[in-house]
C-alpha cells in the first residue's frame, strides 16, 4: 500500500513538472530598428519613442486602438456639451504611477496646460490648441472647455503626445519614464535594449507578459537572423521587405502584411532656392517613378499616393495621375524656371531602409532630369536637429506616421516651409467642422492644394509588414498609429 501511494506522488511530481514546463513563456524580445532619443512621448517628434512606450508604459485620457477607433483609457467615460465646446470626463479611481503616487485630474490639468504653454517642447502643440481651461471638479472628473467645437478632440487627446503625465517625474522622463500603463520601465541599455517589466499596480486589466525587452537593432540585413535564432520573437514593423519572400512559408513565423498612416514623402524645403519655384517642385514630382520607388524600396508593398492622406482612409482623394512619371516633362520645366542645365542639390537620408533605399534610387530618376544631388546620410537624431529642427537640407526622405495629419503643412514653422492662406484656411474650416461630408469636401480640398502646389514629392504609403514568433498572439497587424501596444499579446503555448 505504502508502494502505491509513493507511486502515485511520484507520478504526481512528475505532472505538476511537466505542466510547469509546458506552461506558456511569458517574455518576449521585439525587435526595432531606430533607437529613441529619448523617452518621454510628450516632449519628441520620434516615432520610436511612441513605438515602446505608447499605451505599454504611458496612458492618455482616451487611446487608439487597433483600428484606428477611439477608446476610453484613463477616462472611463465623459460627456459634451449640447454646443460642442465642454467636456466632462469621468476618471478611473484607484490609479497609480508606476512610482506609486496617486493619479487624479490634478495631473490631467497639469499634463494639458504643460503641453499647450508657450514655453512647451511638445512636438504636437497644435493638438491642444482649441483647449481654452482645463478645471479640476474633483479628484475623479476634469472639464476642459475649448475655444471652438473641434471633431477630433476625443482623437487627439488619444495620441502618445496627450499621455497623461505626473509633475513629480515629468522633468525625468526621458531618461526614466514614469506612467500609469501596465508596463513600467526597468533598465535601457542604450544602443542595445529597453526592458519594460509588468506592472504589479496596474489599475486595468492585467497583461500576459512579465517581460518585454525591445532590442535595437539597426541593419535590416540582421533581421532575419535573428528571427531564425530565436534571438528576437518579433518583428511588428520589418525593416527588410525583401525578406518578406524568404520567410513567409515559414511554418515557425507568423508573416502579417498591414496598412500604415505613413505617408512616406519626397520632403523639401519649400524657400530654398530653387525650390521656392512651383516649377522646380513640379519638375521633380514628374521625375519620380513611383513604381520603381516602391519596387525597390518596399519591395512592391507600398501603395502610391499623390498627396498626403492614407489611401485607407475615406477622405482619401486619388491624385497620383497629376505627376505621371514624365521625364521630358520635367526637364522642360526646368527650362521654365531657368535651369536647363540642372542644378545640384542634397539629399539628406535617415536610417530607416525605407529612407535609405529610396533615396538611391530618387537620385538615380533625378539625374535622369539634370539635377545632381548629393546623398547625404544622417543619423536619426541629426535628421530630427538638422532637418526636422532647424530647416537646413534641401530634400529628405521620410515617412510621416501620424494619423490624419494633414494640417501639418499649415504649421508656420514646420520643416516644408511651405506657406499657402487658402490651405491654410481650409485647415482652419476642417478644426470647426463636425459635419461628416463637409468635412470630406474640406479634406479633398486640401489634398488637391497640396499636390497642385507640388510641396513635396509624394512617394507612397508605408506598408506595415509584421514579423513574430507564429505561436504568438495579439499584435496589430494594421498602424493606425506609431505604436507597439503589447497589452494583448501573449504566448499561445
């Protein structure tokens, strides 16, 4: 008898040991190809910055989610006004940041009126500027009251740039953030990692993993490796689309092919000569083979546009037949503006092989018309000082990955330095407008401007091809936003 129950708390030991084993892994390594410069979403124009830390580490009043819909975040719900201008919103109770201060509408009113001051360093200020007071009612509920209805407030309150913050840790949150997501930061490695550890705290509903390191890791060409080590478990955004083939009959990985809201454009600088003649602008837009560039730079996975709107989204106008690729076209518009026998210029190119890739091969088609330019590649944090920042470059390549951000070009000291009153306007019409087709009309409008105007070159939307473990679960498989939400990715086994 004694033998028989050894024998069965033997097989017992033996069970619970395996069940352990078998139990589903609970860390994760992504991998990302641009390293932020820092670590505060609220204070960088980066889109790695938002690529860790948005809805993972930091939380706004409202998020996006994967679908580009507006959710309830740290606001569990709120109420307008019949005139459109107030909003009430009605806090979670409970909350924390991860440095164990208590979260209430007094860090709402300090995070809005800090990211809408003048002396603010937010890379996004024109999402705050219909705020006019933001009032505290009670621990649990802030109204902010705007200048004029605004459609897209909800919206934009749910941008990494609107997360709620805490005064106590929002001088040190580059270098150390400090949110209330269900992640908090652990350690950055910099030039390597930044680990995210589960958040015991957290207020909402728990995530799967107790782990996350996002591993930097720069070459595309290193991507697949990798994989194939099982170094990284996932790649959200690919860097290699060439690759893409090579894997995706891969019984082990899981090979999802998304959307963006990344218009990725021919930038210039609009009062540089000679690019402050709308021939010379109109002269590249007709040297640019759009189907070259997207076959040789996203591997045949971008989809062409003619001015900056997703082809995704329903404002979405189709003007990629103004330019059709015409090389004697361009050259004789430069003849019109006095120089028919070229110029030189630079291009300026940051890391990603988008940018880099591209870049090659717009040189290549600008030759082909008289203009030489010089291939100039740049690091990120020099694109975001030199170009971004100070304005000084001729032409870039970069792909801008905020949603519906079309009324950039109305931003007087943005990096196009392109200056248009009617455009303007329009962009001013479409921040009162709640009317759906009205706005529709505006929005075409505008992209009409922007392409007749030849502001930059558009290229093509940014695909979004995911790379992951294919026993993982729950990551995006479109971008609506610059984001690498893991709250519902898991391990499947």
């Amino acid at each position: 008898m004694k033998l028989w129950k050894t024998i069965l708390t033997a097989a017992a030991l033996v069970l619970s040991a395996g069940t352990s084993a078998f139990a589903a892994r609970t860390d994760l390594v992504i991998g990302i190809t641009l390293e932020p410069p820092h670590l505060d979403p609220t204070a960088g124009a980066a889109a790695a910055i938002d690529e860790v830390l948005y809805a993972n580490v930091f939380e706004g009043l409202t998020r996006i989610g994967p679908n580009g819909e507006v959710l309830p975040d740290l606001a569990e719900s709120w109420a307008i006004s019949d005139d459109g201008k107030v909003y009430t919103f009605k806090l979670h109770t409970g909350v924390k940041f991860h440095d164990g201060t208590d979260f209430n509408a007094d860090d709402v009113k300090f995070s809005l009126d800090r990211a809408r001051a003048d002396n603010s360093v937010n890379a996004q200020k024109g999402l705050f500027a219909a705020i006019d007071t933001v009032e505290v009612v009670d621990p649990a509920k802030v109204r902010i009251t705007l200048k004029n209805p605004q459609s897209s407030f909800l919206y934009n309150m749910g941008w990494g740039d609107a997360v709620i913050v805490a005064p106590e840790t929002a001088d040190t949150n580059k270098e150390k953030p400090v949110g209330t997501g269900p992640f908090k930061f652990q350690n950055w490695a910099k030039g390597s990692s930044i680990t995210l550890i589960k958040s015991d705290t957290y207020w909402g509903a728990p995530v799967s993993l107790d782990k996350a390191e996002f591993r930097i890791v720069p070459d595309a060409a290193a991507a697949v490796p990798a994989l194939l080590s099982g170094d990284i478990q996932a790649f959200p955004f690919f860097p290699d689309p060439d690759s893409v083939a090579q894997i995706k009959d891969d019984p082990r990985f899981k090979v999802v092919i998304g959307a963006t809201e990344g218009e990725t454009i021919l930038s210039i600088n609009n009062k540089k000569p000679p690019f402050d003649k709308l021939q010379v602008r109109q002269a590249i837009s007709f040297a640019l083979d759009r189907k070259a560039i997207i076959d040789g730079a996203s591997a045949g996975l971008g989809v062409p546009i003619g001015s900056h709107m997703s082809p995704a989204n329903k404002a979405y106008v189709d003007l990629t037949g103004l330019y059709p690729h015409n090389v004697e076209k361009a050259k004789e518009l430069l003849k019109e503006a006095g120089l028919e026998n070229g110029f030189k210029a630079t291009l300026k190119l940051p890391p990603p092989p988008y940018a880099r890739l591209g870049g090659e091969i717009v040189a290549s088609q600008l030759r082909d018309v008289g203009i030489q330019l010089e291939i100039v590649p740049v690091e990120w944090a020099q694109w975001l000082d030199q170009v971004f920042t100070k304005k000084d470059y001729d032409l870039t390549i970069v792909s801008h990955t905020e949603p519906n951000d079309i009324d950039i070009y109305s931003r007087k000291d943005y990096y196009f330095n392109y200056d248009n009153p009617t455009f303007d306007k329009i962009i001013a019409d479409l921040s009162l407008t709640s009317d759906e087709a009205k706005r529709m009309t505006l929005l075409g409008e505008a992209q009409k401007i922007l392409a007749d105007d030849a502001v930059v070159g558009f290229l093509y939307e940014l695909p979004k091809a995911g790379v992951w473990d294919a026993k993982l679960e729950g990551f995006w498989e479109n971008a609506p936003i610059q984001a690498n939400d893991l709250t519902k990715v898991k391990w499947t086994e």
